[in-house]
C-alpha cells in the first residue's frame, strides 16, 4: 500500500517542506526526517537487539522460500498455489470462485507478483531466473477475462517493479547485464491491451476486459456492466504513469488522470466524500455509503502517492480535502466506520472491514501519527483474539466475517509506523505476525488462508500479494540499511507493494497538469502541512508518547460494549430520552408507536433516530434468521504421519452429541457397509468402538446415524456423494433431522464435503488405520509425537509448520436428499463489503464457536445492559426536572414519513440486501 521509508517513514518525525516546494527538496527532507525519526524515536525505549531483528529477518527469508519454493515446484505456470492439495490454480480448471478468479488470466500471476519481493530478499540470483522464466513462458494474449484493476496492480505493477529493479540491478554490473528493457516492453503489451476498457463517456474504465478481444465484442464476453467501484477505477495512476514515463507513451498517463479527474468531480460537494460504487456511464453513485476500506481504499493512497510520485500539487490537495471528511466523519477514534455520502454523521454500517488496516500506514506517509497508532493498536487488539485480522468485524469486535486470506494491510502499517517512530513495540508486533503465521497458517506445501479464524481451518488457497507484500513488509521492518542491496527510500510502493523509482517524477513529463481542484473547494490551511509535523508536536518532551496513546486501547477488545452507547451518552447530556432501538419496539406499545411516527419530524435527530431504527430492524431480521445456524466443527487426523496437522472443517447436525457441549470424540476411522448406512450394516465388528464413514444420500442423515450407532460406531462422519465438491465453492451446511424426535441419537455426527473427505479415504488407503478427533474446534496437534518422527533437518526448517485444514464458510439448513447451493463467488482485493458478504458466504459473527465465548459476551452484555439502566434512570431524572422537555410536538402521517425516508430505505436496501 504505502511509501517506502523515504516518504512513509519521513513523514514520522522531524521537519517540514514548504509549501510549493520542488519535488527534490521533498524528497531530500523526507530522508532527513527518517534520520530524524530513527535517531529521536529509538532513544524513547529499549529497541530489540541486532541479533534478534537478524534471526527474526532470516526466519522471513525462510517462510518466503517456503510459499515461493512450493509454488514453484508445485503450481508454476499457473497462477497460483493451491497450498492444501499441492497443485496449481488454473482459470477454468477448478470450479469457480466468481469474481476473485479475476485476478487470474494465465500468466503466472505469481510468479510476476514477487519479482521485486526477490529483489528486496537479496535473491537475486533467483530474481535473474524468475525474469528469464516471465520472458519465456508468460503469454498476455490469452482469451480470458480478467479485472482491470487486478491486472494493473498485480500484473502491470509486477512487471514495473520487475524493470525498475532490473535496471538498477544492470547499473551496480553484477547482475542483469543481460537485459534489455523486456520487462518493460511487455508492460507496455499488457498497457495497451487495457485501454479499451477506458471506452467510456466518462472515461471511468469497464471493471473487466478479455486479454485477447477486448470490450464488448462478442467473443469478449464482457463490456456489458454498468458498474465498478471508486478504488478500481481510481487506483491505476501510478502504474499508468509510470509506464507513461518509462517509455515515453503519455496516452497511459492520460486515461488515468481522466478517471481520476471524474472521480473527483463526482464527489458529494457538501461532504467531500465519494461512494462504493459507481455507474461508468452516467457517473451516479450506485453505493453511497464511504468509508475508507474495501471498494475505496486504494483511491485515497493513490492520490496521496500520485502526487509524491508525480509532483502534481492537484493530486495532494485532492487528498487533503478528501482527508479532512474522514477525520470529520469516518473517523471516531480507534474506529473507522462507514457513513452514508449524504447524511455523513449518519454510519451506514456496524462493522469494518480488514482492509482499511491499510489507512494507518497512509495516515503515516500524511504525518498524521496519532489516529496512526490509534487504530493500528485496536486492530492489534483483535488480532491478538483471533490470531488474524477478520475480513470483518463489528464494531463491539465480534467476527462478522469469518474469513482472513494472508491480507498484508496490517503489515504494512506495522512497517510504516515502526519507520515514523522507530518505536521497538512494532517489531514485538510484527514478531507476532511472524508466529502467528507459522503456528497457524504453514501448512507442507506452503502457507493456506484462514477459512474461519475461530475454529482456525484453511482454504486451499495461497494469493499472489501474500508473497508481493506480506514478507517484503516483514523483511524490511527487521531489516537495517546495510541488509539491503539498494536504497529503498529512492522507491515508492503501489498498492500491491511493487517498487517505482522516484525519479520518475522528472522524467517525460509531457502531461498538462492544470490545477482545477482549488478554483471550486475552498480548503481548510490545516490541511496543507505537507510533510512531517515537528517532533515537538508528536513527541511532546515524552519518551512514553506512542506508548500513552496505545495504552487506553489495551483492553478496547476485551472490554467494550456496543457503540451506541455513547450516542446515547450524548442524547442524555442534552436532556433527551434514550432513542427507541429496534431490539426493544413492541407494536403493541402505544408509546413505541408514537416515537416511531414521530421520527419523521423536522428535527433532525428524530430523522437520525428513525433512519438507525430502520438500519436496525434489517441487522435483527438478518441476526434472527442466522441465529438458526450452527457454528463448524472440526475432523482432525492425528494419527501417523499427520499428527494434528491435517484438520477439516466440517458441517454439524441438528441431532446427536452437541460437540461445542461435551469432550471431544476420539476413534479409529472404519467404512461403514453398506457405504450409504441405509440399512443394518453389516460389519458391525468393523465400526464396533469406531467413527463410522458413510456416504450422503438414498435416506435421511437422522437414519444413517441410527444404523451406525446400533452397530456399536461412537461417530459418524458422511461424506457428500456429489463427486468433486469442495469447500472452495460450496457454503458450509447442517445436517437436519428426519422430522421425528431425534433425542434416541447420542453419537456426534458431522458432514464433509466430497474433497475434504477423499482425503481421509486417501489416507486411509495409504496408512490402513487412521485416528482422527471430532471436535467443535480444532486442538494443538503434539510437537513432541511429531518431532519423534521427523529427521532432524526436517524439524529445524518446519519446526513452526502447523494444521493443514479444510473448512467451509456459511452456514446452510439441508437434509439428505437436497444438494449443496451453486457456487457463490468469492471477492477480489477491492470488492466492496456488500459485494464480499454477497459473494463470499462468511460466516456471521453471532455464530460463536464455543460456549465460553458465548458466556463472555453475556457478561459483556450484562456490563453494557448495566450501563444503559444507570443511563435510563439519569433520563427519567432529567426529565422530571425539565418542564421545557417535549415530545411530539408535531405529527406526520406515516406515509409522508416513508416519502421522507425513501432515498434512506434505498440506500440501507442496497447495503444490507445480502445479509437478508
């Protein structure tokens, strides 16, 4: 996402450039303020020894060789590892995952993503051989359809930074020497086989295009949508033009400004504010909430770094208008919380997404360090609960979506904060990271994403920015000057983590650069600090300053109540009684009915009132419905040679032995015969004291259960007979009972899909007798079993190698005769959150995988229900004493109170239609 050390880390502590002040001069003082933040900021605390940053250093070398190595061997060419099974990813091989098979077009996607990654590792050798293999086996006139925007970051990005470096690489004459701008020349291909997505009135480009036909021929497939969203189409200048400057063809640079340029004009002018999601050919909003996180992110870093890169003082006063409405409206400090574009003291959301994590490291580069570390602490906070960041989480931090695919975002603040601060508490947190990843994640053939961070299973699934970002930011945050090959602070990072020299900003500038932002905004001076503030301000004479800002947040997870409160809080301090929430309305109540129809008022604070009731009304008539699912449970092999690694995430039932109640299940794995359990088996000797393997369909799950259990089997596992199925595609779903009383079943019983369970058949051929544990969350496997049976060189490199797991996301009522829902696609890196929850099939966050958690968010709740009786009491008093306090003094009727709320009911419909 951000600025490497020269613009991240300047803009810490230290100084400041004027106003207007040549590119040079910013750059000059960016490095001496990192001097300046190192030298000020490293003497507040005691910082981690050279010895340890080296280990902790080699030990990201040596994950990265780990993900690399595997995708080498195991996936190359294809586009990616599919870690869980050791094979590569390829479009229209495996099912589709719906939009986030985007990003793939049969390049070796890749491959192309960690070329500059080899080179910030000091691999260069290995970097001269993934550029030979790019030029000789990549094909970019390949007849798929792709993203535009993951193309460019991904694919135009890798091969920029591949050139930049090859380049600086030939000049130092060691490496390279061979090359010949290449790289560059097939960035170009790939440059001019995007324009026609910009073939639009607006000239916002279409979200998709074919690699060998374009736009909207009809071997194209595409060209057809009406829709992309604000971070798609405004996260492109920086690879546009810089492949402008690079080669001279300024019409790159030009699309990409126009659609900025569009963006810009598009923004609500009252709160400076732009939407999700937009119509390429009319301009309206489409979405009209904003935030700062998925759908929008990258729009705000890339205008900050366009004009770092560039040196258009457009693009930073764009920046700062757009930054000021966040810290006005988004910003409710550690929080960042969607609002809507129109009403934006209004939230339009009661949760966040992981990628705004990214907004820390850009509050770094803007030299805002408070909020930086504000936020960065209450992300850490979570996950030091979940071991990663939730794709979502709500704002009382409860997983909302269950999900975490190795994002980087968090990383990469941590990095960025570490450079502004040189505080050492950061590379105890990126130490954290580092474990986290290898305790949890590391699985044989490489690292797998977290399908649910509450039971810890996995996804087959290994994206290209895991190896683009995720170690460059954790090699650099323990990494000094001298362990580096070049200077990092001549680069600045794209989103996708790819390095562009800066001296791109001196180089073809043939583009016009006519300012137009300021002749219609006026613009807070406050917001034209444009480099670091002054140490004095961050760092007032107390070597404890970032500590004291972190330390309010420590507890921020584990102790906090739902953020109404304060609105609350608020309401009551000027004398108002406590607004009607959804949870209390009873349409029987005559008062109830009276405040609801009062909502319609002039006054806006009974409008607000009423349009966070209809917000409420749809999450509880969304919460009530998914309140009926069951959370996953657990199939962990832990026998020889698994161990505990190898653990499968599986469906519960509605009947038998609740897991999440009682101890875990432990036995020895036998096929049941018949194999579909219909009938009385009849090898009941075979499955006597056993888990019994049965497979779906000719009868009820409630009848399997019963014929195994009468045969002596103290489990059951059923594995789906839909042959090919798999977690990767399917949502997760329960067993229901057969409609008669079920209470005679006692054995626990759990479903797998047809991959997830050829695995335990596999293994069941290959070792005979397979142990596994039935569980409602999967157990810490015994290092000391397993060490017994690794050679000693195995056990120093996977020492920290854990669960290998296959899970399944949502959670979907369905007896025995029904099959599994079509595939719901999953989300790209810049999908917005509505579009995420649509496609992905996360889990909710009310499904809490065990008793104890739920028992502690009922103390929580009986601390907040506490507060809100003390609240209730202060209201009444307050009221009794105020004769002047009136309620409904003019009433509407509902009808014109539903005309009023319209525009809102559309807007909450659009955000909340796929979480009902």
């Amino acid at each position: 996402m951000s600025e490497a050390g020269g613009g991240g880390g300047g803009r810490g502590c230290g100084c400041r450039v004027p106003q207007r002040a040549p590119w040079s001069l910013v750059a000059a003082t960016a490095s001496l303020c990192l001097v300046l933040a190192t030298s000020v900021c490293t003497a507040r605390a005691a910082p981690m020894s050279r010895e340890e940053k080296q280990k902790l250093g080699n030990q990201v070398l040596e994950m990265f060789d780990h993900a690399y190595g595997n995708y080498m061997e195991h996936a190359y060419p294809a586009d990616e590892l599919m870690p869980l099974t050791c094979r590569g990813r390829v479009r229209g091989q495996e099912p589709s995952r719906g939009d986030v098979d985007d990003a793939l077009g049969k390049f070796s996607l890749t491959l192309i993503d960690s070329l500059d990654t080899l080179v910030v590792l000091n691999k260069t050798k290995e970097f001269e051989d993934a550029v030979r293999k790019v030029l000789r086996d990549v094909n970019l006139d390949n007849d798929v359809v792709v993203s535009v925007f993951e193309t460019n970051i991904r694919v135009l990005g890798g091969l920029l930074g591949g050139h930049s470096l090859a380049i600086m690489l030939k000049e130092k004459g060691e490496y390279m020497q061979w090359y010949n701008d290449e790289l560059l020349q097939m960035a170009k291909q790939l440059g001019y086989k995007l324009l026609p997505a910009f073939n639009t009135t607006s000239g916002l480009p279409y979200p998709r295009i074919n690699l060998k036909f374009g736009i909207r021929k009809p071997e194209a497939r595409t060209g057809t949508e009406t829709d992309t969203c604000t971070a798609c189409a405004g996260t492109l200048i920086l690879e546009f033009a810089a492949l402008s400057r690079f080669t001279g063809a300024t019409i790159f640079e030009e699309y990409a400004r126009k659609a900025l340029d569009f963006l810009w004009e598009k923004r609500q002018r009252s709160s400076n504010l732009v939407g999700v999601t937009i119509n390429i050919h009319t301009g309206d909003w489409v979405r009209k909430d904003s935030g700062v996180g998925a759908g929008i992110d990258s729009y705000y870093e890339y205008l900050l770094k366009a004009y770092v890169l560039l040196g258009d003082d457009s693009f930073l006063e764009r920046f700062n208008t757009h930054y000021d409405a966040i810290m006005r409206y988004i910003s409710q400090p550690p929080l960042l919380l969607d609002v809507h574009i129109h009403k934006p003291m209004l939230n339009a959301r009661t949760w966040m997404d992981s990628l705004l994590a990214f907004f820390p490291g850009l509050q770094v580069l803007k030299g805002d360090i408070r909020p930086a570390i504000e936020t960065h602490e209450m992300l850490y906070q979570v996950i030091k609960k979940h071991n990663f960041l939730p794709e979502a989480f709500t704002t009382d931090f409860r997983v909302h979506w269950a999900q975490h695919p190795l994002r980087p975002e968090f990383a990469e603040s941590t990095y960025f904060l570490y450079k502004a601060t040189g505080d050492p508490y950061y590379l105890e947190v990126g130490k954290t990271l580092i474990e986290n990843l290898n305790k949890y994640a590391r699985v044989p053939c490489g690292f797998a994403a977290m399908k649910d961070v509450r039971t810890g299973s996995h996804e087959d699934r290994m994206d290209s920015f895991f190896l683009a970002e995720m170690f460059k930011y954790l090699y650099l945050l323990f990494a000094d000057k001298e362990d580096i090959i070049f200077d990092i602070e001549d680069y600045i990072f794209t989103t996708e983590a790819h390095l562009l020299p800066l001296w791109l900003s001196t180089t073809n500038r043939s583009i016009s650069k006519k300012n137009t932002t300021s002749e219609y905004t006026e613009l807070d001076d406050s917001n034209f600090d444009w480099t670091c503030p002054n140490t004095q301000i961050l760092f007032p004479n107390d070597p404890l300053y970032a500590q004291s800002i972190r330390e309010p947040l420590k507890n921020v997870v584990d102790k906090s109540c739902p953020r109404g409160i304060i609105r609350v809080e608020e309401s009551f301090r000027s004398g108002a009684k406590p607004p009607l929430r959804a949870r209390d309305f009873m349409a029987t109540n005559p008062e109830h009915l009276e405040i609801l129809k009062k909502m319609g008022a002039a006054s806006s604070i009974d409008a607000e009132d009423g349009l966070r009731f209809m917000q409420e009304m749809i999450e509880l008539s969304s919460q009530q419905q998914k309140e009926q699912q069951l959370p996953p449970r657990a199939v962990q092999i832990i026998s020889h040679p698994f161990f505990g690694r190898v653990v499968l995430t599986a469906g519960p039932a509605q009947f038998g032995l609740d897991l999440s109640k009682h101890k875990e299940t432990r036995g020895f794995v036998a096929s049941s015969k018949p194999y579909n359990g219909c009938s009385e088996l009849t090898n009941p000797e075979a499955v006597m004291g056993k888990i019994a393997l049965i497979q779906r369909g000719q009868c009820m799950f409630a009848e399997k259960a019963r014929n195994i259990q009468n045969a002596g089997a103290i489990g059951g596992i059923v594995i789906d007979d839909n042959e090919g199925s798999s977690s990767d595609t399917a949502p997760l779903f329960q067993m229901a009972g057969d409609g008669k009383d079920t209470d005679d079943i006692k054995i626990p019983m759990l479903f797998l899909f047809s991959k997830e369970g050829s695995i335990i058949l596999d293994a069941i051929r290959e070792h005979e007798e397979v142990e596994v544990l039935l569980s409602d969350k999967a157990r810490d496997r015994d290092p000391e079993m397993e060490n017994e049976d690794q050679p000693s060189s195995e056990k120093d490199s996977q020492n920290q190698s854990t669960e290998q797991i296959l899970s399944l996301p949502q959670t979907v009522d369905l007896v025995d005769q029904e099959t599994p829902e079509d595939p719901l696609d999953s989300h790209s890196e810049s999908s917005s959150p509505a579009d995420i929850e649509e496609a992905a099939g996360f889990a909710p966050s009310e499904q809490i995988s065990s008793s104890t958690e739920s028992l502690e968010t009922t103390s929580l709740d009986g601390e907040c229900t506490d507060l809100d009786n003390q609240l209730q009491e202060q209201s009444e008093t307050e009221e009794d004493s105020n004769p002047n306090v009136s309620w409904g003094k003019k009433v509407q009727p509902i009808d014109s109170i539903l005309a009023d709320w319209n525009e809102d009911i559309e807007a909450f419909e659009m955000m909340e239609k796929d979480e009902l």
